[in-house]
C-alpha cells in the first residue's frame, strides 16, 4: 500500500472514529432531552440568574439533566456557583446585548439552526443553516453575527468536508451571504480557487474581520472586508483566529502533524510585526476556535478522551513553554463578555 493510500485509509478511520463520538455525544444529549420531557421534576431547569457583571458563557457538558445548556460563571470566580438558561446550543458565543446559538434539533430529519438570542435568553430570531454548526462568533457591538457549519464531512478531519460560513446583521438586517463569495488575495495576488474553504471568523469591528481559508490543502490567515467584500491574506498555516482584546494579535491552531490526522496545537501572530509564536509545549488536540481570558491568557475546550460528550475549558498563558491549567470542568465553546463602562 503506498504511503498516500495508507493516509487516505488513516484518514477516513480518524474522521470515522470523531463521528461516533460525535454521534455518541448526542445520544447522550437526546437522552437528557427525553429525561426532561418525561419527568416534570427533572424539567425544572432554573432560569439563568443574572450576572451582569464580567462572566464566562458556555455549553454545559455535565452528563446530566442540564447537558448542552447554555451556562454562565463570574470571570473572577470561574469554579463559582454557575448559572443555567433553559436554551440548549451545540455552539455559543454571546456579547453583552444577546447572543447567537447553533443548534442541532434532531428528528427523523435532523435539522440545523442558528438562532438570535436577546439579552433576556429569548429566541428573537431564526435562521437555517445548511450543515452540522460549527462555529460562531457575535462582533464587539452586537451587531453581526458569523456562523459557519458542515456542508459535507462532520469536522475538520473529514476527507473533502466543505463549509459555509456567513455574516449577517443582526435585528434581521443584511447578509453578507457566504463568504466564500468574496474576492480572495493571497500573497498579494488575487486568485479564484474553485476549492476554496471559509471558517472561523472573529470580528475586529463591524465591518473587519479575521478568518481561515483553505484551498489547494493549505491554510490561510485572512483580514475580511465586508464593505469591500474581499478577503486578504495576513498569514499562513492556522486555522479559527480569535483577535486579542488589544487587537493587536490572533491566535489561531496549527496542524503540528500535518498528513497524520490533524494533530493541533495553539500559535499566536503579531499583526505588526508579524511575528509568530508557537505554543507547541501548550495542550494538543486543541478542535476548537480559542477565546481570549485577557491580553495574555487563552481558553479554549477539550473533549476529554475516557468520557465520549463531556469537555472541559482549560487556559493557557500566552508564551512558550506555557502549562496549561483546567479553567471551567464541564463546559464547552467558552465567551468572555465584558460590559461596556457606562457612558
């Protein structure tokens, strides 16, 4: 067998493997789901307490009856009493006006959603989306919304997965539609690769954002406009950037055994000076897109290997050699929102 079959055949094990898990995982949360629907004491799920203050949201993936919920804990006290909404997401990213939540319903038919969530936890809005969620993210001003999902293949592992990443604005505003739509510059060379990929957006503002691209198998870094609707290279080899509360900086994971099943690690990029850092003594098997504790600390979650459908969100200071610490047990997808100072 050749050395490219042998990592076609490897290939097609490790996405099949990640499915069952994935698979497993929302058995488990069908289970809870029909546990709460049956029993009317075990479907007394406590409305969220208020925290108005700094927190962390997240998916709860404590095997019980609140898996998959959205949670909250203060910043300062992230092993604190957590806070419970009634609002089950497969993915979540919330801002201080609201939030956005993929959700999976499943049936006969499975069928995915995005849903628009208000300050209050109530759906205010909901749209399609034409795959398995994957990820989202909600702009500093509340005011757009990026979801991508799965069109094919159910992750990133997957041998030809295809996705469909788009904006919009929130209120039910505009669309910027898919983003693959958007004209590509790659090392300063516009190109139209009919293999092009697009996923992971964070915002800078309303208008800017950062992303990944892929096309001919390798990775891209890209500053989006949506005035312009352009999308322009600002790196290489990374995937799902999330921009520093700075600013100035995107951390992103990188393919540390590239051809071998996708083994990532955590990197950050100076967008001044384009200097990278590698944080390749940090955690591996990092499938997430990393959210920023402060200027110098990641979150990020981790599937744990010896519970199929349970995670945890660890940390990780930003520098070289940096040991990773468990931040939040039982959780998922993590946003750290910040109140606006009162003006």
């Amino acid at each position: 067998m050749s050395t490219r079959m042998r990592v076609s055949v490897f290939l097609v094990l490790v996405s099949g493997i990640a499915t069952v898990t994935a698979w497993y995982a929302l058995d488990q949360y069908r289970s809870v789901r029909a546990a709460r629907d049956r029993d009317p004491q075990v479907s007394q799920v406590p409305q969220a307490q208020p925290i108005s203050g700094p927190r962390v949201v997240f998916r709860h993936t404590g095997l019980d009856n609140r898996y998959g919920l959205v949670a909250m804990v203060a910043l300062g006290d992230p092993t604190g009493p957590r806070s419970f909404t009634d609002v089950p997401c497969d993915r979540v990213a919330a801002g201080d006006s609201g939030a956005s939540c993929l959700v999976a319903h499943a049936g006969v038919v499975t069928r995915f959603e995005a849903q628009e969530l208000g300050p209050d936890w109530q759906v205010e809005r909901t749209y399609p989306l034409p795959g398995v969620p994957s990820r989202t993210r909600v702009s500093p001003d509340g005011t757009r919304v990026a979801t991508t999902s799965f069109v094919t293949g159910h992750s990133y592992m997957s041998v030809g997965f295809s996705t469909a990443t788009e904006v919009r604005e929130t209120g039910g505003g505009q669309s910027w539609g898919n983003l693959e739509e958007f004209a590509l510059v790659l090392d300063e060379k516009r190109v139209e690769p009919v293999d092009r990929n697009v996923w992971g957006v964070t915002f800078r503002d309303d208008r800017r954002f950062y992303a990944t691209v892929s096309t001919g198998g390798r990775t891209w870094l890209v500053e989006g406009d949506l005035e312009d609707r352009t999308l322009t290279s600002v790196g290489e080899d990374g995937e799902c950037p999330s921009l520093s509360p700075d600013g100035t900086r995107l951390a992103f994971k990188v393919d540390v055994e590239p051809g071998d099943g996708r083994e990532w690690s955590l990197a950050v990029l100076d967008l001044d000076t384009g200097r990278r850092t590698d944080l390749g003594d940090g955690p591996r098997g990092v499938d997430d897109q990393v959210a920023w504790l402060d200027d110098d600390t990641l979150l990020y979650g981790l599937p744990r290997a010896d519970q199929p459908g349970v995670s945890d969100v660890w940390s990780l200071p930003v520098r070289s050699g940096a040991e990773p610490d468990l931040f939040i047990e039982e959780a998922w997808s993590p946003t750290v929102v910040r109140p606006a100072a009162p003006s």
